[in-house]
C-alpha cells in the first residue's frame, strides 16, 4: 500500500505513506498544516503580540534583535553550542528587513529532507527519512490545533483507553516564575510530526522556535546522524517507570532501545494544568 504524497504537494519535500506488512491504512488529517493553527477564536488574544523585528541590513549578524546576540544556527543546522536554558528561539521573518538567505532564517524554510511515514513492526505507524539526515539538522515540526485547557481535557474524556493520545504541552518557564502554556493536538488537524514514536534513546530532541508569531513551533532536530531508513524518534517524556504497577498510566513501551526502562513516560491527572 503506498500515497505518494500525503501533505498534497504542500510540504517542500513529499511525505509518503508505505505498508509493506498488511493491508491497514493510514489514520488521515481532517486538514493538513505545515503550521500549528488556533483552534478558536478565544486564543487569539493570547497570541496576538508579534516578536519585534529586527532591521538588519541584508545578512543578520551579531547584533541581531531577534537572534539575541546568540548564533542558533551555523550552516543551516543548530549550533552545537545551543543550550535550551538560553530560552526560545526567534528566527526572523517577513517582518523584519534581512534578506531570506538570512542565517536565522532555517525551520520556517519547511522540510529538508524527504519523509517516509510507515507501519512498523511493533509501534503502528512511525516516520523514516529516505535520506541521511547530519546531526543538528531539521527534520519537522509538531504542527497541529492550538487548543486551550479545557477543549484539551474534553477531548480527553471522549478518548478510550486503546486510542492513542498525540496531545503535546509546551511549558516555557519566564521570569517572575510565570509559564507560557501551549497545547498542540494534531489528531484532526496536523502534519507528519503526529506519527513519531517514543523511544528511550531517541534520535531527536525538540526545541520550542517563534517565527514573526508568539506561537511557538515544536521543532525536532537531530540529535546524532541519521541514516536512510531508520526511524525517526524522540522522548514522550522525562518521567518514566520501571514498574507498572506505580501508575494507572503506565503502558509498556516497545523501543526495544539498551536503556528501555519498560514503560511509556506517564503523566499525572493534572498533566495538562
């Protein structure tokens, strides 16, 4: 069973869709996005402040406004001396002056490699790339519905215990020991970012990224090089348990990596809040 192209033509790189082990299909998007979308017009205040942009002339350097005098990037991939304590990354945008080679300027370019999502033997559906993919690169966002708190756990009620949940909760921590909360559901509206699995020894890591919106974009980057054809991967979560019988939670995991702790990461009733 193959699509050829499940995003239809809007993703920079197609994204295919192979099984090669039955006759099951793929779970499809109401509306595929490459970017997340509010889900009403209730969160529209929240988000409606813009990054101040920078005015650069032609290339941003040091000084950039948006870049915080910290070079993110190098060669279009994430600088290896990026540490998620400095905070989000805000890349430039229409709104601001430099040219579109600008170096600030990588994930709102879309995908850089071409994707295969897949039927795994173990985990359903996960996603490969076709090509090799450099460590630090760009592989894809988590796009989806931005959703608030409430519509969050309705639809979380409505679920049943066999459906898979691909709700994602951004906490960003500011000063004044305030958080700014996200919610991304991608089951109806989203991308190829919904079919990644969990593995205890992930080859991807996310990183929170603004472009010309408050909105952040989850953003997946290699952690290591990648070669064609294995999966793509990253953490569900920090919190893990050896027993499965300390949460009601707790549902086996299949990563099958040498550091597997046995079990999902799981989280609390008031995971959301």
């Amino acid at each position: 069973m193959f699509i050829d192209d499940i995003s239809n033509n809007q993703e920079k790189f197609k994204v295919s869709f192979i099984n090669e082990i039955n006759d099951l299909q793929l779970p499809t998007f109401v509306i595929y996005v490459t970017n997340s979308v509010l889900g009403s017009e209730s969160l529209t205040e929240e988000f409606e402040s813009l990054p101040l942009p920078c005015n650069c002339e032609s290339l941003c350097k040091e000084t950039c406004a948006c870049s915080a005098k910290v070079n993110m990037y190098l060669d279009g991939k994430l600088s290896e001396s990026y540490n998620n304590s400095i905070g989000p990354i805000v890349e430039c945008s229409d709104f601001c002056t430099c040219i579109s080679t600008c170096p600030n300027r990588v994930v709102q370019h879309g995908l850089q490699f071409s994707l295969d999502v897949f039927l795994t033997e173990r985990t359903g559906f996960g996603v490969r790339s076709k090509e090799f993919i450099p460590k630090y690169s760009f592989v894809c966002e988590y796009a989806g519905e931005i959703i608030d708190e409430h519509e969050a756990e309705l639809r979380l009620k409505k679920q049943s215990s066999g459906e898979s949940n691909y709700i994602y909760v951004i906490k960003e921590h500011i000063s004044n020991n305030k958080c700014i909360k996200t919610i991304i559901d991608p089951t109806f509206v989203g991308n190829v970012g919904r079919y990644l699995n969990h593995s205890c020894s992930p080859n991807l890591f996310s990183v929170p990224v603004r472009v010309g919106s408050m909105i952040p974009k989850v953003c997946f980057f290699a952690k290591e090089n990648i070669l064609p054809l294995v999966e793509l991967t990253y953490n569900y979560g920090e919190k893990c348990t050896a027993d499965g019988n300390s949460s009601k939670c707790a549902r086996k995991c299949q990563c099958q990596s040498l550091n597997c702790c046995g079990y999902l990461p799981f989280v609390d009733e008031n995971w959301i809040t």
